[in-house]
C-alpha cells in the first residue's frame, strides 16, 4: 500500500491557499482525482484544514507534486509552497493525530472525530475508498476515539465555537445582557450558540440562507431566527457576531457594517469570523469602533489550554505512534500477500 497525504492546515499554510480550497467542495475534488485516475481518495476539510489522502497500490497513486497539480487547478492557486507532505507511515500518523484534536486549533476539541468520519463517508458515498482507506479511516476513528477514553487530551479544552464565546466573554467581562447574531446553521454554529447561551447571552439571534435551518437552532436555544436577507439590519442590533458560514465568498461587507455603525450610536461591535473561507472583509478592521477577530486571533487563548495538557498530549501521541505502528504493520503484510489482523479491542480473542 502506498499512501499520500497533503495538508494545508492553521499551523503550516497561510490562510490564501487553505481558504481557496476550502471553497471547492469535496466532491468536486473528489470527482477531479477520479477522472485523473486516482481510485481512492478522502479530502478532509474543515474551518482551519484542507487535508488530502490518495492510497492506492504502489505504481498507482500520482505523487505529491501531481496531486498538488490538481488542487491547484480546482482552487486556481499556487499552493505547493504551503502544502505539508506526508507518505506512509507518516502520513497515517499524522491522520490519527487529526482524529484524536492533537493536531486542532484547540487541542482535544471533540468536533474534528465527527468531521474526518463524515469526510470518509463523503468519499466513500462516491466510490472513492476501497480496503486501504476503509481500514484506515476505520482504524482512525477507532484510535480517535481511544485517545479520548484513555487520556484528559479533551478535559476543558471546548472547540473553536467555545474559545470564540471565550473571547467575547473576554472582551465584555460578561455576556449577561448582550445581544448576540450568529450566521450559519451547522455544527460550528450551533456550538457557538450552545456556548453563548451557557455564559447567559442575553439576546441570540440566528440567520442562515435556509430558514428552516436558521429556526430549527434558534429555537433550539430559546432565541429568535432571522431571515438571511435580513440579518444586515441585525448588525445595528447586536454586540457580538459570531459567523460561521460555508460561504465561498464574504458574506459580511465593509458596506454593511459601516452602515451598521452609523446606526449605531457610538457602540462598538465586536465580530468574530470562525469561518473558512472567511465571512468578514477584511477591510472591516479599519472602521472605528469595529473589531474583528478571526481564527489566528484564537492563537493565545489555544496556547494556554496546549500548557495545560502537555501530559494529556504527551499520552496522547503514545497511543497514536503504538497505533500508526500496527497500521504500518499491516499495510506491509497486505502488500506481502499475507495480511495480518487489525483489531478495535484490546481483548484477546477467545
């Protein structure tokens, strides 16, 4: 088995490349490899990582450089230059480091197993796995999972949704009182808005471009769900935006919130962009009374909870490296014609 693994992740890649293709959906990707004559393939791709896994039969699988070549052609960018390259043991090491939110933002947070096995069954769905990137994706969520059973890895470290209401906590001491929006509907929103109405945010409102959606969460946590077309408005209204869109372009203009803060009577408005692409122009910054706050603003917050669990970390990577070295085990009999067993217990058969 050979297997190849490109990553454009919030630790390696500069934000231009990863929220280029973050924008091309997965299936698309998938759908580009396969008419190259990839045959299996899992593009893993959430608000902070773009991650790319090709297995295959040596001889079979392109090489990094003519992946690469792909994406960069999907994303219509130049991308070889942030791009973190694994093979091999390596790179299923690296995959069980992502399972387990080792390798996350926010180390230990619980989100990224869900999003690896929904990834896998996006590629599975479209014909793109067969018995290298099952077992392996399998044998990830697995160790995900065991790494979160056997070690304190995810003890108070939240997610990227709980570390963002921290920092408008942060920002306004307490979030009693304060009027919260939050764009989107998906999982990061709705955390986002679990961990708001937690710290007793006194107003939420949710909109979403589908309605339904938008007032399925908001009543979900008791708030209101505003119609996409009107959330501009909101803007004048609110203390805190959290954004969380899977929008490929901004969805919030400096035009918007500068007629927002002219509204607004002298109040700051605080905007955190949680998403990837990014919801916010950029330029919004450079309004008076406008702070914006993106993934990269999250880094000192991440900092202090990576002090706190360096034993819980250092568990951690036992298990994957024990883990990626059975894999790494297996993979080799199965190219010797003579495969050895994986099992998801650590009791011995009967």
């Amino acid at each position: 088995m050979r297997l190849v693994a490109l990553a454009f992740t919030h630790r390696g890649a500069a934000s231009g490349a990863r929220e280029s293709l973050a924008a091309v959906p997965a299936e698309r990707v998938l759908a580009e490899l396969k008419s190259r004559g990839v045959s299996e393939a899992v593009v893993v791709s959430t608000c902070n990582r773009f991650e790319l896994y090709a297995a295959g039969r040596p001889g079979e699988v392109p090489s990094a450089g003519e992946l690469l070549a792909a994406l960069e052609d999907l994303a219509g960018v130049r991308a070889a230059a942030e791009a973190e390259t694994r093979e091999d043991r390596e790179a299923v090491s690296h995959l069980f480091a992502v399972a387990a939110g080792m390798d996350s933002l926010v180390v230990g947070e619980t989100e990224i197993l869900g999003q690896v096995k929904t990834a896998y069954e996006t590629a599975k769905g479209a014909g793109m796995t067969g018995k290298r990137l099952n077992v392996l994706f399998q044998r990830a969520l697995y160790v995900g999972k065991k790494v979160r059973s056997e070690t304190a890895i995810a003890s108070g470290s939240g997610s990227v949704p709980s570390v963002a209401v921290q920092l408008a906590e942060s920002i306004f001491g307490r979030l009693e009182g304060k009027a919260a929006l939050i764009l989107g509907a998906g999982a990061m929103a709705e955390l986002a808005a679990k961990h708001l109405v937690a710290r007793g945010v006194g107003r939420l409102s949710v909109a979403n471009r589908t309605w339904e959606r938008a007032y399925t969460l908001a009543a979900r946590f008791q708030g209101e769900a505003v119609r996409w077309e009107e959330f501009p408005a909101e803007l004048e209204r609110a203390d805190v935006v959290i954004a969380s869109t899977g929008s490929p372009a901004a969805v919030i203009t400096r035009a918007m919130i500068a007629e927002a803060a002219r509204r607004r009577g002298g109040r700051s408005l605080f905007l955190i962009d949680i998403a990837m692409p990014r919801d916010v122009e950029e330029s919004a910054h450079d309004l008076d009374g406008v702070y914006l706050y993106r993934l990269e603003d999250l880094e000192s917050i991440v900092a202090r909870n990576m002090a706190q669990r360096a034993e819980a970390v250092a568990a951690a990577r036992a298990i994957v490296e024990a883990k990626a070295d059975e894999f790494d085990g297996w993979a080799k009999s199965l190219a010797g014609g003579r495969e050895r067993s994986l099992r998801h217990s650590e009791r011995p058969p009967r």
